[in-house]
C-alpha cells in the first residue's frame, strides 16, 4: 500500500486538475450557448418590432380614413378649418404609436445584445478559471505527493546513508 501512494496522490492532483479545466469548459460552452441565444432573441426582437410598427402605422393610416371619411359622410369640406387639424393630429399619434413601438422593440433587442455580451465575458473567464483552478490544484498537492515519495524512498531504503549516522532522518521536502 505504501508503494501505491505517491502514485495515488499523483492520480487525485491529475483527476482535480483535469475535472477543474473541465468544468471550466463545460460552463464556459453553457455561457456561449446563452448568448447565442441572446444574440438570436436580439435579431427577433428587432424582426417584431420592426413589423408591429408597420401594423400600427397601417392601423392609423386606416384611422385617418376612417375619420376623414366621417368627416366627409356629414357633409363638410374635410381639406379646411378643424377638419384638417383633426386628420393632422390623428396622423401625428399614429406615428408616435409606431414610432414607440419599434423604440421598444429596439430597446428589447438592445437588452438581449447586453446579456450576449456578459455571456461571452463569462465564458471567457470561466475557461481561464478552470485552468487556474487546475493549476492551483496541481500546485497544492505538490507538497502531499513529495511527502508521500519521500516515504516511500525511505521506506524502500532508498537513497544513500553515507554521512549520516544511523538516528538521523533524510529529508525530502
């Protein structure tokens, strides 16, 4: 058993590493997936709003009609007087409407390409962490898997004894 343990503290320091950097990869993956994700609701979400402010503006172009033609329907000149600033105003709020419709639309897709971006700061980092964990890992171990050689050198009766007297100890770290 005692032959076995530097090999076996070298075997869990190289599993810790090696599980360190993996988990670094798996979420740096995770995080780059998600913003994939994000960039993709980002194009959508201009996509829509671009086509919801089409609607509205469609929807009050339909409203301008519709008021004009009543104007018309009560007999009044519908190009003079109020008439003219009724048609006006319905037309300037249709286009407010639109307007903020795909001001919206564009502040949602702006949000997606933020979260896109901390997701690609994530990923990056999380692959640089699980390297340094790795390293880390290895470098703590290095003082149990040089204890543990020295003992096995020592009990091996490994080494030489010349000029030590025989109560004196090696020292191996």
């Amino acid at each position: 058993m005692g032959a076995a343990l530097p090999f076996m503290a070298v075997a869990s320091a190289g599993l810790q590493a090696f599980g360190a950097v993996r988990e670094g990869i798996a979420t740096s993956q995770a995080a780059n997936y998600k913003a994939q994700v994000a960039r993709n609701n980002a194009i959508y979400a201009s996509a829509a709003g671009t086509s919801k402010a089409m609607n509205e503006s469609l929807k009050g172009a339909a409203a301008g009609g519709r008021i004009k033609a009543a104007q018309a329907a009560n007999g009044v000149d519908v190009n003079t007087g109020s008439n003219v600033n009724v048609q006006r105003g319905q037309r300037m709020a249709s286009n407010v409407n639109a307007v903020n419709t795909e001001n919206n639309a564009l502040l949602q897709a702006y949000g997606y390409q933020a979260e896109a971006s901390l997701d690609e700061s994530t990923a990056k980092n999380a692959e640089t962490s699980g390297y340094l964990k790795a390293t880390g890992g290895l470098l703590g171990n290095a003082p149990s898997i040089s204890g543990a050689v020295g003992k096995m050198l020592q009990s091996s009766g490994g080494g030489s004894s010349e000029g030590q007297s025989s109560g004196e100890e090696w020292d191996y770290t």
